[in-house]
C-alpha cells in the first residue's frame, strides 16, 4: 500500500575522502512512474562480482551506464555497461584510481575524480569519450564529488574541515564557496537548467534537501530528507526518489505534501541499498546494493 511516511532523521557523515569503500553491487530494474502509475520490475545484478561496484551514471542517450569498480585490491576503473547487450566493458586502466565518471554536457569526454598515488590529491579530469590520454580539468584539490552545470561551471565537493560545495568556473579555475557541510550527491534538476541540488547536512538531526540558483546565489529548502541516506535522484519528468536503505519513496513537488513510499526492496532480494540513478528516458532505474 502507498502510504506517505515521515522517517527518522539518522544520516550517515562524509568521509574525509572519496576511499570508503564497502562491497557492493549494481541492480538494474525496469521503471516507470508519473502521477498516475507506478512499475518497478525485472530487477538483475548487472556487477555480480566480490568487491566495490558503485557510482552509476547513464549515459545521454540510455543505452548504457558508466560505473566504478575495483579490481579486489582497492584499485579502481571506469566501466561502461550495455543494457541490451548486457555486457560491461573496462574503459580505463591505469596506476591512479578512478571514481565518480560522468559524461561532460558536450558528449565529447567523461569526466572523473583521480586519486593519485599519494592518496592525497583528489582532482577532477576527463577522458575523450572515444578513448585517449586524459586532461585535468582544474588545480582545485581535494575535491570528492563533482556535477556539471554547463560546459563551463560546476558544484564541487570539496573534502576540508568542514567539507565544502564551491561553484568551478573551469575557463578561469577558480571555485567560489556557497555551502558548508554538503551531502556527496549533486544533481542539476530536471525542470531548471540553473537549479542544482543538494544536501544540507549542517544540522545532522534535520538533513535538508537544497535548490542553488547557480546564477544568482539564491538557496531555498525543496524538502526536509528525513532518510537513513544521503542519496536522492530525480527522474526526468521531475519526481524526487530516495530511500532509507530498504524501502523506495517518492517525492513530486507539484502533489506531494511529503515522501510517499513506493516499494520496499525486501521484496526484490536487496537488503540494503544506497545510490539511485535513473536513465534519461525514465525507463531504467539503478541501485547500488550492499552486498
């Protein structure tokens, strides 16, 4: 039964870098959900190995997903999974670890966070999407997660004490600090190309859900995420989902009062789950699963 729901407020804190890593794996369902209908089915372990499968990222065109793993010894990649042929293919290998890959909003790279050897720089760079040597994208440093705003302008994560969201003018490189103690996921939201969205973890007791005008500064409260997580995702048509490790809610801006719970995921086989991620047509939905 639907049923709206109002949770604890239990937040997991951010690490000082982007290396906490569990076993996990990647879940594709089939999906579908607007105002009047909701469907969630043929869910299967795309990842299905021992270790660290995480980060999903479909790409524009939804016919794939990029993700990070590793290879059982800490060391991580940059994979691309195709739905319909249900087969993965490694697109890097390299010395420095790869996380958070992320197609670049001319289509012509994907961009990512290398850890480099020492384990201390954390900078944003970007592969050509066809295959190549990659270019470092700016000098700011640490940085843990990144989303894009336009060709030119991105909110960072920035790891410090407290951790940082800075708006990366890349063409100048320079960051500009708008918000202490942010959530690890950055969204652009779906109905406004200025909108990006973020968590607010200053107060751990109440997590809030943030809208940044990237071009005026203005910050507003979307939604209080009284969730046992720090991830969200929007679908393209503009409904808020997030979970608490077990069950699914919903949240649309233009009906709901508050979350609505969808599904539980007990019911799939998964026990835990963290990040969501759903493709451009709205069709596909991914979570990462504890494994």
């Amino acid at each position: 039964m639907i049923k709206s729901i109002r949770l604890l407020a239990v937040f997991l804190m951010v690490g000082v870098t982007t290396l906490a890593q569990q076993g996990s794996d990647i879940y594709l369902f089939n999906f579908k959900i607007d105002q009047h209908q909701f469907s969630l089915s043929n869910g299967r372990n795309i990842t299905n190995t021992p270790g660290y499968d995480n980060q999903p990222y479909f790409m524009p065109d939804g016919e794939s997903l990029l993700f990070t793993s590793d290879d059982g010894f800490g060391q991580t990649d940059i994979y691309r999974y195709n739905i319909k042929a249900r087969s993965e293919r490694r697109l890097t290998f390299t010395p420095n670890s790869e996380y958070s890959p992320t197609p670049t909003p001319d289509g012509k790279y994907i961009s990512c966070i290398i850890l480099e050897n020492n384990n201390k720089n954390q900078f944003l760079w970007k592969y050509p999407i066809n295959g190549a040597i990659p270019q470092r994208i700016s000098s700011l440093n640490p940085v843990g997660y990144h989303c894009w705003i336009n060709n030119d302008k991105l909110g960072v994560f920035v790891v410090g004490e407290p951790n940082s969201l800075q708006l990366l003018d890349v063409v100048a490189d320079q960051a500009q600090k708008v918000a202490d103690n942010p959530g690890v996921t950055l969204l652009m939201s779906p109905k406004d190309g200025k909108v990006l969205n973020y968590v607010d973890l200053s107060d751990p007791h109440e997590p809030r859900l943030m809208s940044l005008n990237t071009e005026t500064g203005e910050i507003s409260e979307l939604i209080s995420l009284k969730k046992k997580t720090q991830y969200y995702t929007w679908t393209p048509n503009g409904i808020l989902l997030a979970g608490d490790g077990k069950r699914l809610y919903k949240f649309d801006p233009d009906i709901d009062k508050d979350w609505v719970e969808m599904a539980n995921l007990n019911d799939y086989g998964i026990k835990e789950f963290t990040r969501l991620a759903v493709s451009p047509r709205g069709d596909y939905l991914a979570v990462v699963v504890s494994e």
